[in-house]
C-alpha cells in the first residue's frame, strides 16, 4: 500500500473544510451534511493511515514509520477537536471561534507535516 491515498482523502477532506472554513468566515451557516461529509474523508483517510502504518498481511511496512505515527497523532487529535466543535457551539457559542481555529490549525499542521512525509523530506 502506498500512502498517496491517505493525501487523497485528507486532502479533500482539508479542501472541504477550507470551503466551511470560509463560508464561516463569511457568516453562512453550513449544511449538517457538508460537516458529515468533512468528518467521512478525514476518519477515512485517518483510517488508511493507520492500515498503513500497521503494515500490510505479507509483513510489508512504510518507511518513516516514526514520523507517521506523529502524523496519524495529529490527524486524530484534528479528529477529536472537530467532534468537539458542536458540543462546545450548542454549550458555549462565545468560543465556538477559538475551538474552530484550534481545529484547523491541528489538521494543517497534520496534513502539511503527511505532504512533506509523503514527498520523502522528512522520516
């Protein structure tokens, strides 16, 4: 297994949440079904991360696998903080803001440290 179809997936998944990024940016609301979508792409290609990590049944594993397990650390943690996101907005709406952005700054750093393991510059 090759990783390009984890920066498939998260790479959509990060476009998608750039466009609700934005949209938020702009006062629209977005669709509960935009979010689920965001959400399927990044637990999916968290998903093929992690298979790929493990290694495959014939005992075949990536290179770098150090520095992918850091990356498979910092997708989840994007994971877990976006789930949060419409806990905290139906609680505390004043800090749905700060939980976004924390959100967003965890899966870029994620996805931007996947780009450069991916590409062979770091691992």
């Amino acid at each position: 297994m090759t990783v390009e179809p984890v920066v498939l997936l998260l790479g959509i998944g990060v476009a998608i949440g750039a466009v609700m990024g934005y949209r938020y940016l702009r006062g629209e609301r977005n669709s509960q079904t935009l979010a689920g979508v965001h959400l399927l792409f990044g637990a999916g290609g968290l998903e093929l991360l992690v298979m790929l990590l493990r290694g495959a049944p014939s005992g075949e594993k990536v290179a770098g696998h150090a520095t992918g397990s850091t990356v498979a650390l910092l997708i989840a943690g994007a994971l877990l903080t976006g789930l949060f996101v419409p806990i905290i907005a139906t609680s505390r709406p004043g800090i749905i803001g700060g939980s976004i952005a924390v959100h967003a700054s965890v899966a870029t750093i994620g996805f931007g440290m996947l780009l450069l393991w991916a590409l062979g510059a770091i691992g």
